[in-house]
C-alpha cells in the first residue's frame, strides 16, 4: 500500500460517521415512505417494489460499501485496536497520542502498531468491495 492509498484510508475512517449516518437516515426515509404508502388501506406490490429499488441503490453505493468495509475491519478488531480507532478517528474531539497512551496504558509505538494493522485490513476489504484497486 502506498502513501496516497493510506492517506485515502484514513479520509475514509474520519467520514464515517457522518457516512454511516447518511445511510440510516435513507434506508429510514425509505421504511417511513414505505409505512405512509401502506397507512391508507393495502398498499400496492409498486410501492414494495420501488423500497426494494431503493434499497438495493444504496446498498449498491460505494458510501454503503465504505461503511461496511469499515465495520467488518472494526469487528476484526474489537478491543483495544477498536478503541484507537474510535478514539482518534471517530470522536468530535479526536484524542491525541497523549490521551490514547493515558487511556490505554500503550507506549505511542504500539499504538501506531495496532492503527497499521488496522488499516491494511481495511485496506484489503476496500480491495474486496472494488473500493479501491489493488496498489
């Protein structure tokens, strides 16, 4: 991986949270498009078909593909490698070095450790979903 491909990666990390939140609020303005359609007596197969169309667009989108990339690598890592994670890149206030090492009680080397370990495994989900080519 080089350095512009890291560098991607780690833009990726800190939108996130804004990109997984996009995704929640679409699929529910499609569950609430969907529930208003059918309030009103028995809804049509044409209503159900355009929420499946729906669906599929967004699962279909590289955003999606992001965040799924993103949370499998966290499930890979859950525990402390999460946590960096968390902390330096998903917080409003990123922590700093200082505030990882306080927390975790890990020397700033292991730290980066675990956040490269981290980022070569999403790295390679980013290559399984067609995110990013193989560099």
């Amino acid at each position: 991986m080089n350095a512009q491909t890291k560098k991607i990666l780690k833009s990726k990390l800190r939108q996130y949270p804004a990109m997984r939140d996009r995704i929640a609020d679409k699929f529910a303005d499609i569950a609430s498009q969907n529930t208003v359609s059918h309030s009103g007596g028995v809804g049509s197969s044409d209503s159900h078909v355009d929420c499946m169309i729906a669906c599929d667009t967004i699962l279909d989108s590289n955003m999606y593909l992001w965040v799924k990339a993103i949370e499998n690598t966290l499930s890979d890592y859950a525990g402390d490698t999460a946590k960096i994670i968390r902390m330096r890149y998903f917080q409003t206030h990123r922590a700093s070095d200082y505030d990882i090492e306080t927390a975790l009680c890990y020397s700033r080397r292991r730290i980066y450790d675990k956040e490269d370990d981290f980022i070569n495994q999403l790295h390679k989900y980013a290559i399984k979903y067609r995110l990013l080519d193989v560099q």
